[in-house]
C-alpha cells in the first residue's frame, strides 16, 4: 500500500495554486505555500485553506534568511508535528532566490538548501522537485547545491574552471549584464542575507497556526 498523509510544501514564489485545487478537502494531503503577496496568480491568501487541506503563508517583497528561518521553525515545522505526515513532496522554486528577475524575494540559496533540508529531515520519506527560476545562474547553482546538501556531498568554495566556463556562456534576456553578479560565475553557494524580521512574518506565522 501506499502512503495515507502526504505533506506538499511549496517554495516557489509563485503561489502553489494547482496542487491546493487538486487536493482541496481531502484530509490525506496537506498543502503549505510560502509565497510572494500580489504575485502571479494572485491566489493563496492567508486565510486561504482549501476545505482544510491548505495553509498559505504570502510574504512580503523582500523575504531575507532570517525570515524565512523563522518561518520555518514557527510555523512549517509546528504545522508539520500536528499533521504528522508519513511522506512529503517539495517544490523547490529558484525564483525564490535573490537575483531572480520575477519575484522579488531575496534569499540566498543557502537558506533554501537548509529549509528542504530540514524538512527532509523532519519527515524522512521525501521527493524533491525543482520549481520556476527565470535567472540561469541562479537556477543551476540552486539546485546544483541543494542536490549536493541533500546528498551530503561536499561543495567547493570556488567553482573549478569547466563550471565557471558554463555558467559565463549562459544568458538571459530577463537579465541585464550590469545585473550580473561576479559572484554566480565563482562559486555555488551564495552570501547569506540575514536581515530584520519583520512584524508581517510574526503575523503570518501565527495566522496559519490558529
């Protein structure tokens, strides 16, 4: 037989809006989104609970590591303790990455890796899915690292010379060359944007969890 309570958590900036319809109502599947407020499509308000089967925590532009840290051990994790999940699926969307030109969240890749990571290691069965990404360089070292970090694959501190050459040969008409950070043809890992959480983060963590 197969699984009776799935978890779906959803990190692309755009709200996860297909799989909250698919699965709406249904007590096996729970669906948490943390998005970009006013993206595209517009769906997944807080209040937003699909029979049930949904939270939704819409961010603010500008979501930094701290924030999202926090939202993850005050919120994604509690939620996931109550609803005790025997398998999980992630979508992680690079266009939550800083440097994307789409979305407006600016998290390092870093804080992504350690979000999946953590749920991963929360609930032990897990699929790890790619999601948007509209920045080449972004994209690749995403999820060229998060592979690495699930795998417990040591990373490089510079990238060697045949990865440098691939990521300088790449562009992007979404990206303009004075847009280009030195540092996505040098290394994997981003620098960590730590920052201030804001009043809107507590709100939302606390929001899903009533």
């Amino acid at each position: 037989g197969g699984l009776s309570r799935v978890v779906y958590v959803d990190l692309d900036a755009h709200h996860g809006d297909g799989v909250e319809l698919a699965f709406a109502g249904d007590p096996r599947v729970l669906t948490l989104s943390i998005h970009e407020e006013g993206r595209f499509p517009g769906t997944g308000l807080i209040d937003d609970r699909a029979g049930g089967s949904a939270r939704n925590l819409p961010v603010p532009r500008g979501l930094n590591d701290s924030e999202l840290d926090f939202l993850m051990t005050e919120a994604v994790l509690p939620l996931l303790e109550r609803f005790a999940p025997e398998g999980l699926v992630v979508t992680a969307g690079a266009d939550c990455l800083a440097g994307d030109p789409l979305s407006a969240m600016a998290i390092s890749n870093v804080a992504l890796w350690q979000a999946v990571d953590r749920l991963v290691a929360h609930v032990g069965v897990a699929v790890v899915l790619g999601g948007g990404g509209y920045n080449p360089w972004t994209v690749a070292r995403g999820w060229a690292g998060l592979w690495a970090t699930l795998a417990h694959k040591p990373m490089p501190e510079t990238l060697p010379s045949g990865a440098h050459a691939v990521l300088e040969g790449l562009s992007c008409d979404l990206v303009d060359d004075e847009d280009r950070d030195a540092a996505w043809l040098s290394s994997i890992a981003d620098a960590p944007n730590p920052g201030v959480i804001r009043g809107k983060i507590v709100e939302i963590a606390r929001a899903v969890l009533a």
